[in-house]
C-alpha cells in the first residue's frame, strides 16, 4: 500500500513538473519574455499533478471507450479548475485567473478554450505517459524510491510552507488597502496593492508577476454589485415603459366609454 502511494505521489510530482512547463511556455510566448508560472516557489503546478492522478485513478478503466474517455476528461479537469479557483479566491480572498472576457466561461473560472486542451492531455495521460511512466517508475529499486519519495515529501511540504505564508501576507496587504481606501474603485485597488508588493520581497514579487490578472475578491463584489444595479435599472425602465403604455390603453378606453354615453 505504502508502495503505490509513494509510486502515485511521483506520478503526481512528475505531471505537475510538465503542467509548470507547459504554463511557462505558454505565458512566455504569450508575453514574450520568462515568466516563472505556479502557485508554489518550485518548477511545478500541483493542479495538473491532481488532474493527472485523478485521470489515472478514475478514468483508467475506459482507455477502450476513447470518446466517452476524452468528455469525462473534460468534465473532471473542468470540475477540478473551477473548484481550485473557488477555494483559493475563498481561502486567500484573491482570484488567480479570469476567463470573463473568454466566450463560452462559467464564472470566469473555467472555459472551453481550457478545458478542451486540458481533454486532449488527458488522452495523451492514458494512452502515452502513463503507460511509459508507470513503467520507469516501477523499476527504480525499493530503496531508492523510497528515499526518492521522502526527498520530495519534505520540499514540497517546505515550499507549501513558504508559499501560503506568503500568500497569506498578500491577504493581509489587499485587507489593509480595502481598508485604507474604502471609495477607490476596483482597479486603482488592485493596482495599490501590486505596487506594494512589487517592492517587497522576492516571493511576493514573483507570484504578481506570475498572475498579472490577480485580483482581490472586492474587485469581483464590486462588479457584481454595478451589475445589479444596471440589471435593476433596466427592469424597472421596462415596467414603467408597460405601466405608461398600460395607461394609454385605459386612458383611450375611458374616452371611447365617454363618448358612447354621450
């Protein structure tokens, strides 16, 4: 048992190594320059390592069944995206990523030009690197594997560490800026609290950079709240538009009675 927990956690560790590069390759075209992608301080993004081990876990069993494979892929890589956004922005009060302005979004935490790349990945997970993974990793002596999984254990636990003391103090300044400055609007609050922690230290500095479209959580109320209030306008324009025209109707009908009368 401890055996394939240890097999699995590098699994894990392996798939969220190639999520971080795929990440840094992707923002670095886009933005052209390096940009060291991922939550945590080392080359490695745990939310693809958690969809690859839950693809092996769950969606191993339908490698014979390829179509029903590559929509239940979406549908759990989709799940898990959408649920890793919702509890970060609970937990730290900030949203990592928004797909708002992505057509076909739900929330501006998942979309289809995600999640159908994230199907095709897992296909490639069933079909190519498991198979060949699996097998490498099987054949590294007991020993080895066993000091290999303790290695990893510990740095990765140290980098949570650091990583959530850090994000925790990006909670703390975004707290301390809404605070301060109560009438400001959403984008001259998110751009305080970047410029203070660009002149702090380097971990801080790195995760801005990272997620350039990081926001607080007040930022997202905010919208919410204008939305509301424009939705609530609008309706009440189209009632009292029906109420005048409803008033006509019975004006005109009070005038025809009148005149039959007379």
């Amino acid at each position: 048992m401890f055996n394939t927990i240890k097999i699995y956690f590098l699994l894990f560790i392996i798939y969220s190594f190639l999520g971080w590069c795929i990440e840094v390759v992707c923002n670095s075209i886009e933005r052209k320059k390096f940009v060291n992608r991922g939550f945590l301080l080392g080359p490695y993004c745990p939310i693809y390592g958690c969809g690859g081990l839950l693809i092996t876990l769950f969606l191993g069993r339908f490698t014979n069944r390829p179509v029903f494979l590559f929509i239940m892929t979406i549908l759990l890589c989709g799940i898990l995206e959408y649920s890793t956004s919702y509890v970060m922005e609970k937990l730290f009060h900030l949203r990592w990523w928004d797909y708002s302005k992505k057509k076909w979004n739900i929330n501006g935490r998942v979309c289809l030009d995600t999640i159908i790349p994230f199907g095709i990945l897992g296909m490639i997970i069933l079909y190519i690197s498991n198979p060949f993974l699996l097998d490498k990793i099987e054949k590294i002596p007991s020993l080895t594997l066993t000091i290999l999984f303790y290695i990893l254990a510990v740095v990765f636990l140290i980098d949570i560490i650091i990583s959530l003391s850090t994000i925790l103090g990006i909670r703390k300044t975004t707290k301390q800026i809404n605070k301060e400055n109560t009438e400001d609007n959403t984008e001259e609050i998110t751009k305080k609290v970047k410029e203070i922690l660009l002149g702090k230290s380097f971990v801080q500095r790195r995760l801005v950079n990272a997620y350039p479209k990081l926001q607080t959580i007040k930022i997202k109320v905010k919208e919410k709240i204008n939305q509301t209030k424009d939705e609530i306008e609008k309706q009440k324009e189209i009632i009292d538009r029906k109420v005048n025209i409803a008033k006509k109707q019975i004006n005109r009908k009070i005038k025809k009675v009148k005149k039959k009368k007379e």
